[in-house]
C-alpha cells in the first residue's frame, strides 16, 4: 500500500493595502454657502486695502514733505511744514490706557458674575443690558462724561493729584493745593476724563468676548473641581480664570483697538493742544481722531494729505492691535486648559 499524499495549496502574495480614495460632493445648497462666505470673507479684506490704499495715496505728498519727522515732529503746522503725529499719538496711547485699565476690572468681575454666579433670569438680562451700552451711540457718551462726569471727576482728579502727585503722572504743574482760591479749572477736559468715557464705551467689547470665553468652560471640569472639594470662587479660579486667559487678553486688546479710534466723544470732552503730555490729569490733550475730527471740515489741499497720513498711522495700528487681539481670542478657544 502507498502513503497518501496531501498537497498544501501555495497562498498568492497579497496585495498591498491601498487607502481607498473618499470623495465628496457637495449639494448646491452647499455650493451656494461655501461661495457666499467665501466672497464676504475677500470683500472684507477688498474693503480693508482699499482703505488702506487711499488713505496711502491721499497721503504721499505730506509724507514727502515731512519725511521721517512725521513720526517725531509734536507740532502741526502745516502751513510751515513743521508737523507731526508724535504729541497725538502718544495723546491717543494715553486716553487708550486710562480706558482699557479702568475698563478691565468692571468688564472681569462683570463677565465672571454673568457666565458664573447670575441666576439663568438674571443672566438674560444682563446679556441684553451689556449688549444694548454697546449700542448707545458716542456722542451720547460724550454728552455725559462733558455735563455730568466731569464736575465729580475733578474733585476726584484733585484729591489724587494732591495725595498722589509724587507720582509724575498724577502731578500738576502750577496747581498750589495749600491755596484755597485757586481755579480748579485745570483739572476739566483732562485725558483722564476723556479715558473714563471710552472706558464705559470699551465695557461692553471687553465684556461680551470675557463672558463669551468663561461660557465654554467644559462642564465636567467644573464638577471634576466640585467634586475635589472646591468652592464656588476655587473653582472659579483654577478652572474658569485659566480657561479664559486667553480671552481676558483678547478682549483686553479689542477693547485697546476701539479706544485708540474713538472720535466723537474725545472731541466733545478734551481740549486739543499739541505738546507731549504726560500728566493725565492736566487739562488739554489730543488724539489722532479727534485731530482728523476737528480739522477735517476746514482742511484743504496740503493739510488734507496731512489728516489723511495721520490717519493712515492710525489705521496701521489699529489694524495690528486687532489682528493680534483676534489671534489671541481664535487661540483660546482652542486648547485653552485649566489647573485641574
């Protein structure tokens, strides 16, 4: 008898795994979608260097004229040739400080009540509140802070100018505290009052981007801190605090961004002058707006090119203070993390 004889078949090779290609279409309500973001998304930047470019253009026979000293020349005779953007902006950068350091605690502490303590009733409404002062217009602001504001502010400016003026920016120069006679009219359409005005109109910017960033704090990191043994403030501070780094910053700097453009307010308030002045109690002081503001009815020919360079200046750096205020914001919403 012979053994029988099995025959193990040979596998074929196999073939290499090859990603199978995925491909979508999109339906025509898509198609129309993507397409109208699209064309709103480059109308916005179309519209962003067609400012630019005119002002640019508008502005190249004052730049010629006044060359780099356009930048340090504290003067604004145009007439002569002798002028400059230095006193105003250092006067916007001024106001635009005084605003933003009073506004952020009002905007923090109100943020955090509203996304973290308010009743869901009273959130509502504060929402709506918060949101309608932005809506108010400026000239509103402007009418308030002149006939209402600034009597209190000057017994406010005087009490710190008098505990306070070895600090150079609280001093005033030629006030004599010990005499009772003397005018207390130095102290009126000072910076610092022109810097509480914008600062109520920055509240409302700051608020909503704080409140908006403190809402998406994860839930299960609230309870998680809860659960460890937190109270409310604890896990306020190492949860929702951290979490919304980002969007304090971000905010803050929005909040720079409409301070520095603010116009019709500051003209209404300040009285213009054109030295560089650091005393922000003092009266008088400037800005590029309001400079654009007061003299852009008269302005003809020369002087015309004049306002619209100092406006290109302030237009550049309104523009990088907001690109850099939303990069900061975009970041925070992605990846924020907190301590717990």
């Amino acid at each position: 008898m012979t053994a029988a004889t099995t025959t193990v078949p040979i596998a074929a090779p196999l073939e290499p795994d090859v990603p199978r290609t995925v491909r979508s279409r999109r339906d025509r309500g898509d198609r129309i979608f993507h397409a109208g973001t699209l064309t709103s998304g480059l109308l916005v930047l179309a519209v962003m260097l067609g400012v630019g470019l005119f002002l640019g253009i508008k502005a190249v026979d004052a730049l010629e004229v006044a060359g780099f000293g356009f930048l340090t020349t504290a003067g604004w005779e145009t007439f002569t040739g002798d002028f400059g953007i230095a006193s105003v902006m250092i006067g916007t950068a001024i106001i635009a400080l005084v605003a933003v350091f009073i506004a952020i605690p009002v905007s923090f502490g109100t943020s955090l009540f509203i996304a973290e303590i308010a009743p869901p009733r009273m959130r509502s409404w504060l929402v709506a509140v918060v949101d309608l002062m932005a809506a108010v217009p400026s000239i509103v602001y402007g009418v308030w802070g002149v006939y209402f504001l600034q009597e209190p502010v000057v017994g406010l400016a005087r009490w710190t100018s008098r505990w306070f003026g070895w600090i150079p920016i609280f001093r005033v120069d030629g006030y004599d505290h010990g005499d009772p006679l003397a005018s207390a009219s130095v102290f009126t359409s000072s910076t610092f009052l022109a810097g509480i005005v914008v600062a109520m109109m920055v509240i409302p910017i700051q608020a909503s981007i704080m409140r908006e960033v403190f809402s998406q704090v994860p839930a299960g990191e609230r309870e998680g801190a809860y659960a460890l043994g937190a109270t409310r403030w604890g896990m306020i501070r190492i949860v929702s605090i951290p979490f919304g780094r980002g969007g304090i910053i971000g905010g803050t700097m929005l909040g720079l961004g409409r301070a520095l453009g603010e116009t019709i307010a500051v003209i209404l308030i300040i009285s213009p002058r054109f030295d560089i002045n650091f005393h922000v109690l003092e009266v008088g002081g400037n800005s590029v707006s309001a400079l654009i503001g007061n003299r852009f009815g008269e302005a003809s020919g020369f002087e015309l090119s004049a306002l619209m360079a100092a406006g290109l200046a302030l237009f550049v750096v309104t523009l990088a203070v907001n690109f850099a205020a939303s990069a900061v914001v975009a970041r925070s919403r992605s990846g924020a993390e907190s301590e717990v």
